[in-house]
C-alpha cells in the first residue's frame, strides 16, 4: 500500500517522536559531531538502540492497529556533510536500507509500516536568516535527493523549515523526483514559520509555484498551540497533514541545546494533539524534542 492510499484510508497515522535526542542521552551512544545519529547503522550498538527506539514507536502503533510512518535517519546527511565527515558516499542509501530492513523484520498483520526519509535545511534550522535562496536550494539538495529516490524510499520529508525561500527550492526538486513528498516547516508561538511568513501564506505559495505541489505539509518542532487552529480557514487544514509536536511549549532559542528534559504536563500536550485531529483533522500525529514512546501511548489511550 503505497504513502498516498495509507493517506486517504486511514484518519489517523501515527508517525516517530524523538530520536536523536533519545540517543544522545544514552550513556553507550555517541553521536557524531556532523552527521548525528545516522553513522550508528554501521555499528552492531548503534544498531539496536535504533532499532530499540524505532521499535518502541511501531509497538505502540501495532496494539491501537494503526498505521506508522518511520522515517530513515537522513537528516541533513547532504553531500557537503558527507564529504567534510569522510562518510561513504552511499551513507543515504545505507540508512534506507536500515529501515526497509526494519519494516521486513516487524512486518506482521498488525504492522503497516511506511517508510520515509528525511531531508533538513543546509545551515541551522532555527536560523532563517541562513537559509538558502530557491534556485541554489533546488541545487544544492539536488544529490540527496536523487539519492533518496534512487534507494526507493516511500516518502521524503523536508523536516525543520525555517523559510520559505528554501522550502521552494526543495519542492522545485521534489516534485520532479516522482516521490510523494511533504514540507515541514518551524513556526513560532505566533503560527509564522520564523521567516516571518505566515504559515497559511507559506503553503499557498509553494502550491501556487511549484509544478507538482507536496502531498502535503506538517509543522515539527513546535508546540501543538502554536498553530492556533482556531484562527486558521478550513482550507488550510486541507493541506496541513501532520504535526511532530515538542513536549515543552517553550521558545526554540530556551529548547536548543538543553542539557535537561524540557517537558509541559504529558496531557496538556495529549488534549492540545487529540483537539488538532478530532477538530481539525490533521492526520499525521508524532513528537520531536523531550518526547518518546509514551506520548503516543497517550494520544492512543484517549482516541
């Protein structure tokens, strides 16, 4: 079954909370300095304490039988990261292969797994300023994405926006890739991607220019208020698919970095999620910083 049809049949998908932030907490894991989490799919431990994690999420999926969205660790693992690490040059397709891997292994009646992979901004992603302008971002991705296309990856997700200049480069690359693809962008407490950009204007503008327009879109990284539903038209929540929220509704500027868990109530943030999918629709629901298993175990305990 493919991304698209998952989409259509299910109103509810779940998708991945944290994990690089798991992992950088475990005293046996060291994360590498430019590439993150991914070179751990060539150790034996690396290996599964991914596989624990990404477990921890399917297991959660499985016993409320709805469909996951896992998402191989491809993020920012562009060509001028991989050549400044000195990382074999099929690194991406290593990591899709992890997670196609994964799904075989875990695929039973009760799994529907979709496997995606993940694209980020070339500089800071809570940095707008820095992102690239749309024809050099169209260039610049241009590898990674070829890449991920060619290992067959199901989804590609360009996580963390922080402007629409980059986003339009992206999208310019990944409608000709013939992939289903989203756009996730940052937002702020106000619902402006930190570009300044509202986030409805966001969308309508890369729908409105690009050839092939995303299947649709997703905030991460934010807390789930900060897209103040209420404001928003009905229109907009026919493109804004899916949300990886944090569990803190903090500011980025206090997140970033933090050396402690940084968490609001567990059901504040599960009441604001469960609002977003039973009032608004938003289908795709997971979590990003300070969030684990156990915050879908909530979203799933209170459908």
């Amino acid at each position: 079954m493919t991304f698209n049809n998952v989409l259509k049949q299910f109103p509810l998908i779940l998708t991945e909370c944290a994990i690089s932030e798991r992992l950088r907490r475990l005293p046996d894991i060291k994360l590498h300095p430019i590439l993150f989490n991914t070179p751990l799919i060539y150790e034996t431990k690396g290996r599964q304490r991914l596989d624990e994690i990404y477990f921890s999420y399917l297991e959660v999926a499985n016993e409320a039988k709805l469909p996951i969205l896992l998402c191989s660790p491809t993020w920012r693992i562009n060509k001028e990261r991989i050549k400044e690490a000195g990382a074999p040059s099929s690194i991406n397709r290593d990591a899709i292969s992890f997670m196609k891997e994964f799904k075989t292994r875990y695929t039973s009646g009760d799994s529907k797994i979709i496997t995606g992979a993940l694209l980020a901004p070339k500089n800071d992603c809570y940095s707008p300023e820095a992102a690239l302008e749309r024809n050099r971002a169209a260039e610049f991705h241009s590898w990674q994405i070829d890449e991920l296309v060619e290992a067959d990856t199901e989804v590609i997700i360009a996580q963390t926006m922080p402007a629409v200049s980059e986003s339009l480069g992206m999208a310019d690359r990944l409608s000709a890739s013939g992939k289903p693809y989203i756009i996730s962008f940052v937002i702020n407490r106000f619902g402006k991607v930190l570009d300044g950009t509202s986030l409805a204007e966001a969308i309508d503008m890369i729908d409105q220019t690009t050839v092939s327009p995303p299947t649709g879109y997703m905030v991460n990284c934010v807390y789930p208020t900060f897209l103040h539903a209420e404001n928003q038209s009905p229109v907009f929540f026919n493109r804004l698919i899916g949300i990886q929220a944090n569990a803190s509704s903090k500011d980025h500027d206090q997140l970033d970095g933090s050396e402690q868990l940084q968490q609001d109530p567990l059901p504040d943030w599960g009441k604001n999620m469960l609002e977003l999918h039973k009032s608004y629709g938003v289908k795709i629901l997971g979590g990003c910083c300070g969030t684990d298993h156990t915050y879908l175990q909530y979203l799933t305990n209170y459908l």
